[in-house]
C-alpha cells in the first residue's frame, strides 16, 4: 500500500474494530485502496492509530462482505471484482427481488405501501436537485426495504451479503447509471404494480430494472477496465 500519502486519520479509543472496518471500507470504496493491493495490518494500525488486533478483525470482516480475499502465505488484498462477478450478482438480485416484490404485493398492508411511497417519493426529491448520491442511497434502500417486507429471513440475508458488492461496483464506476427521471419512474411503476396487486407484473418490472442497471454498470465497468 502505497505510503506517500496518509489515507487514515487516528481515532479515539472507542469502537475500534468497527471504526477500523468503517474506514478501511470507506477507502476501497472511494478508491483510496485499489483493486488487487495489499493490505498491511501494520500499516493501516499505524496510521488508524490503533493496535492491529481491531485492524485485523475488520479485515476478516471484509472478506466476508466480498472486499478483500486472504492468500495463504501472501497476505490480504483488495479483491478484483470482474465482469463474470457483476453478472452473478446482477442476476441473482434480479431473481432475489423479483420474488421479494412478488410476496409484499401478495401481503402489502398500509403502512408498507407508505414507506414505500415515502421513499419513492424522496427519490423524486433528490432527482429534482440533481443529487445523484442521494438517489443512489435512496434507491438502494428501496430495495433493502422490499426485500425486509417480504418477510423472508433467508432472501434477506442472501441479498445484505451482496450488497456492498453492488455498491462497489456503483461508486466505481463513478456516475448515476441511469438518468434520474428514469431511477424515479421506474421504481415508481414497481409501487403502482404493488398497489394494484399485480405481483407477476411487479416482479417483472422489477427483474427488467436491476438487469438493465447490471448491464449499464457492466458497460461503464468495461470502460474504465479498458481506459
């Protein structure tokens, strides 16, 4: 890891593991750490200002999220996500999610559709004010809010794990993957489906959206790959 520079900034003596976590995932997202570099427990404890034992209790947890990847006798390492990785997760999500909206259209009572519509609603917002992280946060809590409707532990759980992956993959290649309009109206066509308890048109829309973002992203992936 590179040294001319210092990425971490020393922390007060609190949460150590998960501030040691928060920041080491916070600079591989933002590029701070790149694809395929090795991470040194020492080096980053000394510049967190912590022991290595909280540092290296982070970078396990980041294996498990997808982020990194320890090599017998050769350390840790950002890992190198690839376009196989991005299909993988592209299709399992859409077919994850499609039968997440297919079960809430099936059971949705009042109070869900109004946090849905409420987060519809705030995407809209961050779409008129041109504030493509919002939106993008707001768009990926749509769809951990679906998927926590449905009222299935275990597609809820297959889904969290994905989902720092995905969003490595967004913050990587550095823009909105679809103009803000289109973000609001088509969530905004899921919703109406839901409410209408269409639960195969809403699983369909839904499935076409996250496979044509997969695809939006694996094209800007390509891009940056080549440049």
């Amino acid at each position: 890891m590179a040294t001319e520079s210092q990425v971490f900034q020393q922390i007060p003596h609190k949460s150590l593991r998960e501030v040691a976590l928060s920041a080491i995932r916070q600079a591989i997202l933002c590029g701070d750490i790149k694809p395929g570099q090795r991470l040194l427990e020492t080096e980053i404890a000394a510049q967190l200002g912590v022991s290595r034992a909280p540092v290296r209790e982070a970078l396990r947890q980041l294996e498990t999220e997808g982020l990194v990847v320890s090599e017998p006798h050769r350390g840790t390492f950002v890992i190198e996500l690839s376009d196989a990785d991005l299909w993988e997760i592209y299709t399992l999500r859409a077919a994850i999610e499609s039968l997440a909206v297919q079960i809430v259209t099936e059971r949705a009572d009042e109070e869900t559709l109004a946090r849905l519509q409420q987060a519809v609603d705030e995407m809209e917002e961050a779409a008129q004010a041109r504030d493509s992280a919002r939106l993008a946060a707001l768009d990926m809590s749509f769809h951990e809010m679906l998927c926590r409707a449905s009222g299935h532990s275990r597609l809820l759980d297959v889904w969290l794990s994905m989902t720092v992956q995905i969003r490595t993959f967004i913050d990587l290649t550095n823009t909105l993957y679809l103009p803000a309009e289109d973000v609001v109206r088509l969530h905004a066509e899921v919703l109406a489906h839901i409410r209408n308890g269409e639960a195969q048109e809403a699983g369909a829309a839904l499935k076409r959206h996250i496979l044509d973002v997969g695809q939006r992203i694996c094209q800007l992936w390509r891009g940056d790959a080549d440049n």
